[in-house]
C-alpha cells in the first residue's frame, strides 16, 4: 500500500477508526478534536499540525514522529515536564 499524505486539510473533528496510515505524512493540518481508533501510525510525520483536544487511543504509534520528534521523546520530555511541576509545588 502506498503511503498516504494529508497537506493543507482541514480535517477538524474527523475520526480515522481500523486504517492502516503507516508511513502516511500529515503537512499543516487541523487535526484538532480529531479522533484515531485502532490504526497504524508506525513511522508516520506530522509537520505544522493543530492537534488540540484529539485523541489517540489504541494505536500503533511506534516511529511516530510529531514536531520532528519521535512521539515516544514527546511522552518523556512531558513527563518529566509535569514531574517538575510537581516537585516545584
């Protein structure tokens, strides 16, 4: 399968549910309130994307890769963010 790629959409509220987007590229997307269920997101880019309020639940996001970092950096670097903040208080 080709890989998919998503530029310039407004793609607000959508739900990707049991797809298979692995190697897809998301370029200046509105992703916000959007929803992926049960899809495969292994080694996908996203540049330039609104992600607030989305959800991913259940999926392959293994070499995901989201503001040029590999999603699991993401996961970490909040972690430890939010880690700070509560140790400050």
């Amino acid at each position: 399968m080709e890989a998919s790629t998503f530029e310039h959409k407004n793609l607000q509220a959508a739900t990707f549910t049991d797809v298979n987007l692995a190697e897809a590229r998301f370029d200046n997307v509105n992703l916000s309130s959007s929803q992926f269920n049960n899809i495969n997101l292994r080694g996908s880019k996203f540049t330039d994307i609104n992600f607030s309020h989305a959800s991913i639940e259940e999926s392959c996001i293994d070499g995901l890769v989201i503001w040029g970092m590999n999603i699991r950096e993401l996961i970490e670097a909040e972690w430890a963010r939010r880690k700070a903040e509560v140790t400050l208080d």
